[in-house]
C-alpha cells in the first residue's frame, strides 16, 4: 500500500522538484567544506564529517524524512551503509530542510525515522543548511563522495531508476565506489539529481 500510494504521489507531481547540481557547487577535485563543524545527530553526540570520515574516503547523502523521491531511494539506504563499510568509507546522513524543522523535519521525527528505517550511519541536523550551502546540495537526495584525502570524487544521484532499484540499468554510486577503490576513473563523476528542493530557512 506504502509504494501505491508513494508512486501516485510521484505521478502527480506533487512537491516534486527536479535539478542539475547547483550553480556553485563543489567541483570534482574540490575539498569538502567545513569537515570539522559539529552537528547534532540523532543519537544525542555532536559529529562532524571528520568523526565519520574512513580510511578510504566518505559519503554524504543529503536527506530528509518525508520527501517522495527519498522514500522511493530510501530501501537502498541500507545496502549503501553495507557497501560504504565493506570499501572502509565513511558514510553520514545530512537533514538540511531547515525550513521545515519545526514540522516534518524537526529533530524528534528524524530520531523517529532514523530508528524506522534502521539507519547505521549519523543521521546529522544541518542548522540553517549551513552545509547544504557550503555544498551546493540542491536536492533530497543528492549524493557525495569524497576520496580519502576529502577530495570530490562523485556527485549526483544514487541510480537511474528512483521508482525500482531491481529496474535500474545504470548504478553510478556502486560504480563510482567500486573505481574509487580499485584506483581507475569514475566516469561519469557527475551525474542529475532528481529530488525535492532542500527547504533553506
């Protein structure tokens, strides 16, 4: 009933936004901005991208907790934590919608939903989208991998079929982690994002 309803929704169109990566962003080859700034996360500590930082590099998914594109993304968010820890990459979950903080968004419905989907990684608040700006970071999701020196390494979507992750044909995340490991080119390095608008203040 869950995936009827959500696939209507999508197929209305409501509150959905669709965006190439932001004007402004980070590039490929770009550090990752403020790695040392504290966010709550929803296990009570105060993390930054350096306390989840691996060996091999680290992943930042910018998420929310109600936006369709999310929920439709979000049955591959386990098996991405898997991968992420199997290649020794660290991996964070990011909230930015700070327009929506006191609604759907607010710290106790992502503790709430962090304990639901079973999340293993951080699930962090990006006050005012601070981090979100830093990045450019248009959409949830949107997708960043950095290398083990915090370089950006891959930026963009997940896959190429939000609606069925057994559909996809073309899985640039695994794939951009697979090249990032055995030290080969990930091509392509960019990639759409398809998603909602982050809600900034």
């Amino acid at each position: 009933m869950r995936s009827i309803k959500l696939l209507l929704f999508l197929g209305f169109g409501f509150i959905i936004f669709s965006a190439f990566i932001a004007s402004g962003s980070l590039d490929i080859g770009d550090l990752a901005p403020m790695q040392s700034t504290k966010m709550q996360s929803t296990n009570g500590e105060m993390i930054s991208l350096l306390d989840v930082k691996a060996a091999n590099g680290l992943l930042v998914i910018f998420t929310c907790n109600t936006c369709p594109f999310v929920m439709a993304w979000e049955d591959r968010y386990a098996s991405i934590q898997q991968m992420a820890k199997k290649n020794n990459i660290g991996i964070v979950l990011i909230n930015s919608n700070e327009g929506k903080r006191d609604k759907d968004d607010s710290f106790d419905e992502m503790k709430k939903h962090a304990r639901l989907q079973g999340f293993t990684a951080p699930y962090l608040v990006d006050k005012d989208s601070k981090l979100a700006n830093a990045f450019g970071a248009a959409t949830t999701p949107h997708i960043y991998l950095f290398d083990k020196s915090m370089k950006l390494a891959y930026v963009g979507a997940i896959d190429d079929n939000y609606k069925s992750a057994s559909e996809a044909d073309k899985h640039y995340l695994k794939d951009a982690v697979n090249n990032l490991i055995a030290g080969r080119a990930i091509n392509p390095n960019k990639t759409k994002a398809l998603g909602c608008s982050i809600k900034r203040p």
